[in-house]
C-alpha cells in the first residue's frame, strides 16, 4: 500500500502531472461557515495526516483551520479557526491569515501563512499537536506573500523563501530568500528567481511565488512555484518546477519552461478567481519515487495531482529555462 | 396556494437563501433580439404579475422592456422596448436605460433605472398599467447608478437610495439616500450605508448598491443590496441584506456581514459579466412569512431565490457587521 | 473714480484681459495661519467690498473665511474661518470647504462651496453681513465641484451650474445646470457645455468648470470659466469665456475658442499647484464697460484681470468655438 | 456533396450564422506540446485544406503551425512549428507568432501573423506547398495587430488591413488599409472603420480587429471582423460583418450593428481568456451560397460556424450601424 | 565671421554644449496668435535661414509656421500657418501638425513633423522656397511621432527615424529607422536604440526620440536625440549625443551615457510643460568645427546652445553607453 | 560662538523654523559630474563635520559622495563615489544608491541609504573615518525607503525607522520601526506612524517616511519627517515633526498637524522634482537649544534651516494631531 495518497497515471496521458479523479477533494462548503476552501497545506501527522487550511467564511474573511485526515484524502476540518497563543511576540493579533504553509523542524510543525498586519506580509508559528498553536513575529515588513520555509536548517539558520509584493493586486512578483538564527530576525536576503522574459515562458512572465515546501532530492532542493500570466481577462495562474542547489539554496541549478500543471478543469476554470491553480503542499515518499501535490482550484477549492519524483525531476533538467 | 411564487427548502440546506430549482426563469435569448436579460424587477398586479425587464440586444443596446405572468416564474416579455411620454419634463430621450426597479406607490407604479444622459444617472418614469409609461426629470446629475424608491413617502416626501459613481467601471460606491418633495427636484442627500472594511467582510469591500425595493417588517425596512469584491480578476458581485429604521431610514440597524447569496452556480459564475449575483426586486407575503427574490446571474440571465422573511430578519440580526 | 478696482490696459498690450500690475493682491501667508490663499470670491458690500476667501492652513485644511476692503484689492481677512448656523438644515458639519462663490438674490447673499460630505459636493450657505452666515442643504449628491449660481431667478426657480466629477483628481468635467425652487430640492438637471475637441481647443479638452457668477449683458449670460489641457506633466489650467442666451441659460450662444488667460507668469506657473490660473468672482460696472476678475493663481495666492465688457464680448462672438 | 465543410442550420434557429455541433473541432492539446489551438487559419489546399495554426506550447511560447485536412474539419497539424527561409529580407527571427491569416494570390499563399519584433507588428511570409515558408520584411513598425490581406491587388498594389496598437493589452483599435507595390514597402494609410458609439452598438465600443480574408460579393468585399466590450470583469470579443466598397475598399458600405456571433457556449466562455470569439478564415462556394468561419474559442480552442452569404449580406445591409 | 550662428563658449563653463546668452531667442507671444512657439526647425537658406515653426495658437491648436531670418538668431515667422497643396497624395488634411524637422535631399527641402490622422503619425511635405508646401502620403499607421529624415539616401532609398508610440502621453518609446524608395512606401523597419537601463542612465530610462538631422562625421552619423526620465513630478526631457554608422545607420557606434544639455534654467524648467530642452535642429560647419542647436524649452519657447562638433563627438566616444 | 551652524531668526518671522539666507548651501553641480546634490546627511566629525551626499551625476546615477565641512556650511565633497568594502557581507555591488542618513552609534558612524537590489531596499554600511566604508547586509527586502538609525540601542537592539514602498513611485507608505541584535537579522517589526486623513492634515495624507536621525529630548525622540500630499500635478513634500515614547520609540507621543516647513521658495520649488523639501539630517545642540536641519530641496540642491529645539517640541505638542 503506497505510503502516501497516490492514484496512477491514466492510461493515455504522458503529462508528468496528473490530476486526481475524484477532484475537488475538498469542496467550497466542507464547514458550515466556508464560501471556499483553498490554498491549503498538509503534512503526515501520526498515523495519518494533518493540514491548516485557508478557509474564507461567508463573510469572506480569510483565516486558516486545522484539519485532520487518515488518507490524506478525505479531511476533518475544524469548524473554528485557530487561535493562536503567545510564541516568542505577544503581537498575537492579525486582519486575516491566509494561504499558509506547513513544515516540520526539528520538533514541531511550524506553518506560515500571509498575515495581515497593516497589509500583508508573512505570519509564523508553530504548534506540536495542531490543536495548540503558537504566533510568532511576523518575518518580515509589509507587503510580502508566499513565505515558505525549507524542512532543515543551513548553518544554524532558518530559511525562507517569500515573494515581495506591494498592497494591492500585485503586478509584479519574484522569489526571494532569507535566513534567521531564530525565527524572529531576519537577514541575508536574496533574489533567488525572477519572473520569466514573455517571449521564453509567458506562464511565468508577470509574477512568480513559491509554492511547495523545498523537497531534497539528488539534485538538490525540488519545489513547486506558482507562476502567472497577465492576460486581457486578468492573472492565469500556473505551477512549475525548480531545482536548487542543496547547499546554496538560493542558486537555480533547473527551471522548467513549461508549467507542469494550468488551469484546464472546470473546477480550475470557473469559480470566485477563475483560472487559478495554486499549489501549497507536497507529500512524496522518495523510496516509492511519488508525490502529491495539493493545489488550491480557482481561489474556491482544494485539488490534488500526483507524479513521479525522478519523473519530474527528469522534466525539470530537461525542460530548464 | 402560495400568494407569491415560492419553492420549499431543499433538503439538507440550511442556507437562509435557497435557489429555485429550474434557475434560470428567463434565459439570455427569450426574445428574438436579446443578447441577455437580467437584472429585472418584478411587482404583483392584477392577478399576477407585472415587470420592466433589462434586455440587452445583440446590438448590445441596453433598454428596458415590459413583462407579464401569472405565476411570476413564466414570463411574456414585450418583443419591443418601452416607449416613453412626456410625464413632468419633455426631455425623455435616453442615450441607454438599464437595471429598472419598480415600486407601487400611491397610485401607480413608479419606476427607477440608470438611465443615460451624458453618462448615467438616475431615470424615473410611471405607469399604471405597464403599457403606457411617462418618463420624469432624471433624479441626480450624473454619475448615479441604482436608484430605488421606497414605497412610502415620508412626511410627504419621496425617498429614493441612489449609488453615486463615475462614469466608468466604478471602483468605489456607497449608499446614499435623497428625498423629494414631489418627483422633480431632490434634496437632503444623506449617506446611509458605506462600503466595509476588507478583513470584517471582504465580499462588500470595493462598492455597494441598492438592490430590491425596501419591505417594511417589524424590524424595519428590509432590503437587499449587492456588495462587490475587487479579486485580482475582476468584481464579483454578492447579496446582502440590511434593516434601516422605520421612520429614520437614513439609519441603519442591522446589516449583514455574512453574504446571503454568492455567485456559486453555472449559471452565476460563466456569462457575459462572470460571478455575478444582482438582486432588483423581491415578492414577499407577510403574513406567509415569505420572500421570492429575482436577481440577475452573470448579467445574463434572470434566476429566482427563496426565503422565509422572519428567517432572513433574524440572520440580519445576528450576523450584523 | 472708478466704481470697481482698476487698472487701464498697458501699452503695447491688445489682450482681451490684462493683470494688475501689483498681482498677486493676497500673498499665500497674509493671514498668520495660511499655507495659501486663492479661489476667492468677492461682492460690492456696502460702501465697499466684502468676499470670502479660500485659505489652506498649514495643516493643509481647507475653509473658508470672510474678508473686507474698501477698494477692492487691499484686504483684511478674518484669522478664523467662517461659522456656520443652521439654515435649512441641521447638518452643518464638513470635512472641508473650498473654492467658494458668492453672489447677491433677492435679499441675501449666497455662499456656494465645494463642501466635503463623503467626498466633494456643492455646498450652500447665505449672509446678510458677511459675519453671520447659515448652512442648507447639499445642493447635490457627491461627488460635484464648482456650483455658481445664477443672480437672478428663472420663473422662480434658482439657477446653479455645477461640474459633476468623481471622487479624486477627475480627469474629465463638463458644465450643467440645476434648478431649485426653494434652495433645498434641486432638478430639471441640463446639460450646458462639454470640454472641447482636442483639436478644436486642447486648452478646455480635459475639463471645464464654471468660474465667476453669470453677468447680465446685452448679448446674454457672459461668464468666465475654467479649461483644463492634461499635459505629460500634469494639467494646465486656462480661463475662457462663453454667453449663455438670457432666457434659456442652458444654450450656449458663443463660446471662446481662444483662452482669454493662461498661466504665463511666475506667481501663476510656479506655486503649490504650478499652472494655474482659476476665476472665481469678477466685479463689474456696465455702464464703465469694465470688468475686474478675481482668481487664484498656482493654487497658492490671489490675483486680478481687467477688461471692457464690449470687448470680452466681441472677442467670445467673434472666436466663439 | 459540399465544396466546403457545412452542416444545415438547426432547426429552431434563425440566427444568420450557426455553430457546428461538433465544436470544437480542433482541442487544446491536439498536438502533444500545445497548451492551446485557436486563432488559426485555412485554405483550399490541393484536393482538400491546408492551414497555419496558432499552437501556443506549454511555456506559453507562441508560434504558427502548419496543417493539412481532407475535410476541413479534421486536422493533421504538424508537431513542430513552421521554421521560415529568407523571403524579402535576412531578418527572420521573431520573438513570438501569433495570429495567422492565409490567403492565395496570384501564384502563392501569403500568411500574415502577429510577429513579435520589439513588440508586436505584423509579419509577412509565404508558401507555395504549406511545406516550405519564406518570410518577408515587417510589414509596419511596432505595434500592431490582425493584419489581413485582400486576395486581390488593386491597381498594382496589394492591400492590407491591420490595427495599429499599443504594446500591452491595448484598449483601443481601429481598423486601417494600407498598400504595398510589391510586399515590401508600404503606404497610402487609410483609416476604413472606427470603433462603434457605446449607445449604438457596444460591443464593438472598445476595440476593432480585421478577422477573415475579405470574399468579393456582388455587394463589395465581405468580412467578418472582432469587436470587443471592455465589461467591468474583462474584454468580451464578437464577431461582426462589413462589406467594403469593390473598388475603393477603404470605403465602408455596411457594418453589422449587432454581432453576429457572440461567445454564448461553455467552450467560448471559458477557458484561457473567457469570452472571446475570435474569427481568422472563412471558407466559402459563392455558387453553393455557403460560407464555413473558423474561430478561436475562449484563446484555446479552434471552432466553426456556417451561413449563407446572401443571408449574411441581407443581414448586413438590412441592420447596418 | 562665422558660417552659422555662434558664441563662443563662456568662460569656467566645461560643459560639451554652452547656451546661448540671449536664450530664449523666440518668445512664446512674438507672433500675435501665438501661445508657445517652440520645437522648431531650422535650415541655411539663401544667404540666411529659413524654418519651420511649431507655433501653438491662443485655443492652443498647434500648427506649423515658415520663417526667415538672416543671422539664424532673430526670426521673421509668418502669422498663418503654412497651407499645404498635394504633393504624393490627395490626403492633404491634418487635426494637427507640430514638432517639425526639416532636411534638404537632392533639390528639396524635405519637412517632416507629428501629423494628426487619427492620432499622431509622421506627415511629409516639401518646399523649394518655404512659400510653397506640398504634402506627401504619411509615412506610417499612427502612432508615432519625431520623424526624422536622413539628408541622404541609402542605396537609392530615403531613410526616417522615427518613434513608435501609443495615443497618449506615451510612457514608453524607442528609436526606429525605416526605408523608403519613393517617399510613398515605407518598409525594412529596424530597431535603433532603445531607451538605457534604469541604473545606467535614468535620464533616457523612460523614453528617447530622434531630435536634429543626422550630420556626417568622420565617425558617423552625429545625432541630437532626447531622452526621458520618469519622475514622481512628471516627465523630465533631455539632450543626448549619438553616432550612427555611415552606412549601416541602424547601428549605433557610440551613445553618450550623461546627457549633453538638461533643463536648468529657469526658461527650461518652468513653462506650459516644466523641465523639458527638447532639440529638433542644429546648424553646423565641419571647417570651423562649429554646431548651432535649437531646442524647445519648457513646450513653451525657442533657445539655442552650441558646441564644438570634435568636442562633440569625442564626449560621445568616451562617455559611450 | 555657536556649536552648530547657526543664523538666528530673522526679523518679523514667526515660523518655528526659518531658513538660511544664504541658500541653498550646495548647488547642483558643485562637484564637476553632478547634476545635483541633495538628500544628504551630516554629522559633527573631528573639529568639524563629516557628511554622505547624495549626488545624481549627468547620467543621473545615483551614488552617495564623502564630505567635509569646518563650518557646516561649505562643503569639500569628494569627486569619486564612496567605494564599500566588505562588512558582515560579501554582496557589496548595488545598482544605486540615494537619500544616505548617518548616525553615530557606539564606536563608529553607520550609513544607511537606499540601495538598489532588484529595487530599492535599505542599505547598511559603517566608517570610522569616512574614508574607509565597509557595507553590510540590506536590512530589508524590497521594496523599502527611508531607512533612518537610532543614535541609541534599545535593550541591546539596533532600531531603525523604515517606509515600506513598492517598486516605482509609491502612492503610499507609512512609518514602520524595526529591530536588529546584529545589524545583519531584523525583525519585531511595528507600525509607529501612518498617513494623516485627508480632511485633518492633507500635507501628510499619501505617504510619510523618517527624515533626521532622532533625537533625544525630554519629551522623548524628536524626529523630522516628510509628509506628502498627492495634487493634481503631481506630490509636494513637506516637514513635520513628531515626538516618540523615549523607552518605547513605536509609541508616537506627538506629531505635528502643521508641517514646518514647505516649498515656498524657488529653488524648493523649481528643480528636477518641483516642490520638494526632503529633511535627511539635523545637527543640533542641546545646551544652546539649537538645531540645524539640512534638507533636499526639489531633488536638485541642499538648502538648511535652523529652529529652536524647546520652540520645535512646544509647536509639536501644541498642535498635535
């Protein structure tokens, strides 16, 4: 029995990505108050799974809820948002929480998620049970979204991958890195990668984020971004692949030209942001050579798609920018 | 028999608003000429029901257009658009007219739509029998958009909530309300209702309007309005519900922070404007304890909604921002 | 001795309009609290002249304050703005006040404003001795600047041009007319003039708005007003002329294609808005054939022009667009 | 049997062009690199058709395609996209190509397309066996779009349409000729047809395009043409006719005031821009009365639709803006 | 005495170009209908000068004018604009003419300038004697502005530089060249320069445009052309050098990478449009190394500066960008 | 004789500071490459005083300069851009630098400016001697301005003052304050002063950003800042001030709803950015209840003002917003 959730590729399809069948695992009502449930991140927990999920109430407040999951599949969302106690700030309150990201180090879970404090810029905490959480200092100054923490540390260091932005709908977008002694100052910032010349992958020409938590491979550190193209109708949005380098993270050893999954479903195609997939977690098994990718479906559902790690990775060399 | 066109509850929804099974009632294409019909407003008369509808031509001319049925779901719309008379002003022509609302009051029945002189404003006309109209003095200066009359008059003057705006794709709108002693001239403006902040309830963040023509319960006058939320692909547009006061109707007592209806259906989210849900009249029966909403789906077609008037009193109520 | 303030035309010069040649007449700081001065009004007042006057402090509030002089050019204004009492209305309170206008009907004289209500509209207020003034009503809703008023009554009906706008820097304005029966209810909305092909006249192709209040003159309604160009660095403003036919104020019988003024000197070129040069109040004596123009000059100080009525008339008839 | 690919029009429908019931006929991922097929263009070829089709990949690189089909319907399109030889000129590189158009004169078929030079322009290049291509200078500096030719010179001189642009998502356009002695050089720039007044026909209010090769009718030349409607949530294009004068073509005739085709399938409302028909070829048998239009559906996918040209030309003339 | 126009450099100035002590030498009113007379050309003439004027009118329609002058300092300009008779073309109306350059080629004086046909293009004409003008076809499609004509011909073929633009204040902007054998048909367009990297030289980051004549040099062809920064403030316009290579002149040798001349004075920095030096011509005598440059100054008047042309050309060398 | 440069107030002024008349004190090009120099810091350095000027050279590139000065006044300022070495950091390069403060802290002077790393961020850098500089790692990731150090450290923290911006020409920002043990990691980022509304303080009402290093008063931290209104031709900065909490520094005890000083002269309003006053320094002496604030005037030239420290806190507390 796989060790993570896993369906096989279709008979007919060569994509390196291939959806779920039974899409959207989770469905825009799953709790009582929810108008959408998307952009959320998951981690094996115990015997089975947990995850903290962006779930925006019928007020259209964004704010994230954990959840639990024997197969990874099907998943018990609280039906109470989080509630955050006293990690090393006692600056606990926020405007919204949303789109967060989860990763374990060393000991605990710890998720970060955009936060609002005057705009938004990126939240951090962590929890050792998914029931109790803990808030820390915000990393960095408004505006930033898309904070992603690598799963080990680089000489004592935490570090993350965030997308600078402005405070609206921003236009403009690429991948940074930085690094922390202690999750609570920030420094060595870095460009890692920057949106794509039009004429070279159109997908990731307008603004690019990080996506997936950094998965060490041979080849270094794979992640999913999101990349987006700003068409007469508004932003599509896309996923890629990179690859950087196991010890200085911030070089792009490959970079896919292609994207490896866009929005071509209905559920991906129509919903309250059209044209939107969003990748924010990972599972993968290395010895069973999968993944599963969870993705966030026209900013209104939660999807899943599956490949092969040496496959994508093979996509990635191939295909690089 | 139901007083007003009514469907009970689905099973298994607990929604305070419910869709009528057969949405959409009237589709893009029910007259020869149309492109679309949708945001339409209803009234019962005689054994029936009467109605001003907005068809869009394949022209994409907007006019207004009127309407009969005796169960108010079927509809016989007028292949040619009103044609107006003189009522207290000679000036009748009108570059477009769209959005109408009506309102019996006294006797006759008023009706309200943007209406284009030098961009919108507000348009008033009445008829008595839906066959022959007489077009007023334009409300307001431009730019206005939704006017909707009450149907009382308040220490004998008219009261009318209006959307001022600019002569775009206005990204900002309040509610405002105006009186007038007669018809002619308005005055004694006052702002009822603004646009909330975005981390208490996003869906009406970016502009408010008026939607149906206020019911007076025992709470006060119920409306509906639409709220819109500015997503990085465009509006989408939701329906709210507010109480103003009875005899301060500049006051308002409660008003939804949750939305009542989203743009979750087909048939709201794909359309010549997607995610759009734009509520322009309802029937209600007090003493049935019932509503029957007529909104317009993806400015494409008209669709109906369904609720019990004490149920929606007291969402309002509990849920107020 | 002249009955209003002036000044002959130098030699050499064949200009409609020519400045006083001591401009600016009111300095930015010539009261203790002023960042400016400009966009004033003034009126014959007894033996003498009294205005009200458009001060920024340095905070960078907006309001107005009275002023009096005996020629017409030196000035004493109050060091406090205007207080207003209850006049039709118990709503007297504004965010802000600006560019007024003031002209004498019937028994009084009215103050109109641009009054900040949720965004700018026009603002009505009368004197009887420039040191008790009381508030009305809005005339309209937000958002509108630049209402002046008729002196006269049309079948006893007030008369105001205003220039709808939206709710920032408005890239367009046209001019239209209202009227009221009673100060307090205003109607019969006309459309009066709109800004100019860019070819025709690129000085008045952005937008116009009405300036000085409306002389009577043999030929009709003469008024000043202002046009705006949209340069690659930012707008320009010019002053031009029209005549308004005597009983029907909404037809435009003549109109200058040529501006009469625009900004050529220092103190009107270079100031806290650079380019500006905006009519607000003309003195006038038909029986001189003398004309004296008031208006702000860079949004910061105060100036004046002359001219012969017969002469600013020939030249609208005789470059009338 | 049919000179050209055709289905009667359905029973029940009285629309003057009619959509194939197969639609589409050509999917997004037809060839195994594309993201999406549309905006493509074909002739009679031989026995059967050969066409140049816009594929753009999966990095959402742009570029044309050629192809070949025994019924117009079912297409073989080459995997690799068409590399071009040195036509008039050494300069044959191009960022991007999109867009195609292809029409025979004389001894060969000339193909037009959106070249990517510093920008988009329109790019010239032919074949005489869809197998072989040589590409000619630019026809214009940037920017530029939809440049389609007429199957005929007139007095020596080929002849071009086009829509000079910006370089983004330009809202704005207009339809111009242009004439070239020898596909080289080119002058003699004549504006034929400006957008449409929003009260008038609004769907063609925001920007015009040339879409299929003008076909010589008794009445003058025919084409079917792209208007588009800046809605609040996005451009919607349509598809329109005109009939331009025989001899003088820049002299317009008649131009449908409504659309005559509008996206209304799910296929056209959805996909990777929402709301876009988009026609590039017809083909048609004067004899037989028949014309087949192919058109982008929604930027993803290529469909048909059928009329008679005597009814498309009544049509025209009878509703002519 | 000099051959053209001359002062010698002042005294501590080691600037590459000094101004002209006497600036501006043509005042904004010294023609009576005149608001601005500035960007203007100028050519050896007989035994003096003659030109062509950008005079905007007092409606601020812009025009060109002739004039004449026998020291190339003090000019008679013509008080009618120059009327055009058919040259190529039929087509002989403009809604507007301004910026003008003029070339003497073979037996000709050649004028080019911004030609209003539906918005700004490069119209053409020619004169033997500045009395009489006869317009040729526009060379390209709108839009585009400063068309500048080389003074010879490349393999029998004229050549133009030009910018492509939009219909507004185009925020972007780069040079072109393109052919023509005919002065009728344009073609073999090329990119020429494109504006410099932000960090490199902001002064030209923004938008660059071809201002004087190309002049042969032993290095090349020498070109005045200004350049643009986008500032908080506005648009800031000024002078840069170039070569270009004698016979291939779409190469560009050297670009100086400082400006050569930026708005400083006061006449330069204030005016209908503050902070621009705009140069549209230069006199020049290679024996006396000697060059005469007339720029526009603030959109508002005519200055001069001069230069030694070694001086000239070894600044470009050394300062290369 | 004073210990800071002085001029004492001149005669019949009341402002609570004044200007030296003898300004500005650096001109545009006082050393030979520079367009202008402004937007400097100062510092008391030896027997005299030391400074970092920003001075844009004729490319305008940005770079920051060394400078000495006995008197504070007349400035030797080096010809060659600071040269950085490595500080806690190898990434030394940046595309710009702008706007430095300086600030003595400990044992040495530390620089901040605005560095350009994929956009403007903070830069940190140190000297002992202003001769060797050694640069450090950016405080920030972009898109950040103004950062401005604490003389002092706050419980072993390094404190600085920051505006977060975005990528072009911000129309917002607020005051932000920041914390680093290291000045290489930062964070407990906290809001300390935002945007005034319009209607109470319009100068201050579309961005804020830190001016002079703080200055520790009785009353807490005194610091200057720019406040900047948005008119319709383009921004106009000004000076306030504001007292914060000495123990708690993002506790704002006063800030002033007057500004200080605005452009009121022509050299604050004429320039390569019209209508700038831009505060970067203040020496100042305590004892003698004196300071001497140096300020950018239209981004072109350096100019000072003097007021009384015990005068300047008075004004802050009287007239706080």
């Amino acid at each position: 029995m796989s060790k993570i959730p896993w369906q096989e590729r279709p008979k007919n399809c060569d994509d390196v990505l291939w959806r779920y069948s039974e899409n959207p695992i989770i469905k825009r009502n799953d709790i009582p108050s929810s108008n959408s449930i998307f952009n959320s991140a998951v981690v094996p927990f115990k015997d089975g799974y947990a995850g903290v999920f962006r779930c925006d109430n019928k007020a259209v407040q964004m704010n994230i809820f954990a959840g639990f999951s024997t197969d990874g599949i099907h998943w018990e969302i609280d039906h109470q948002p989080i509630t955050m106690k006293a990690g090393n700030t006692k600056m606990i309150d926020s405007d919204y929480k949303y789109d967060p990201r989860v990763v374990f180090i060393e000991d605990r879970y710890w998720v970060t998620w955009c936060n609002g404090y005057h705009g938004p810029t990126i939240g951090i905490g962590y929890t050792f049970d998914f029931k109790e959480f803990f808030q820390c200092e915000n990393a960095f100054l408004p505006f930033n979204r898309n904070g992603v923490l690598f799963p080990t540390k680089f000489n004592g260091r935490y570090a993350m991958l965030s997308r600078p932005s402005d405070n609206g709908h921003t236009p403009f977008g690429d991948i940074y890195m930085s690094f922390s002694p202690d999750m609570k100052y920030w420094g060595e910032h870095r460009c890692v990668m920057k949106v794509a010349p039009f004429e070279d992958s159109a997908w990731q020409s307008c603004k690019i984020g990080a996506g997936t938590v950094p998965i060490l491979t041979k080849e270094g550190w794979l992640i999913f971004y999101h990349g987006v193209i700003n068409t007469c109708n508004g932003f599509r949005y896309s996923v890629g692949s990179a690859i950087l380098d196991e010890n200085e993270p911030d070089k792009v050893k490959y970079r896919s030209q292609p994207y490896l999954l866009a929005p071509t479903e209905l559920y991906e195609q129509v919903g309250d942001v059209p044209n939107v997939v969003f990748p924010c977690a990972a599972l993968h098994s290395i010895e069973e050579d999968k993944m599963a990718i969870y993705y966030g479906a026209a900013d209104t559902v939660t999807a899943m798609a599956f490949g092969h790690i040496s496959a994508i990775i093979e996509f990635t060399k191939k295909n690089s920018l």
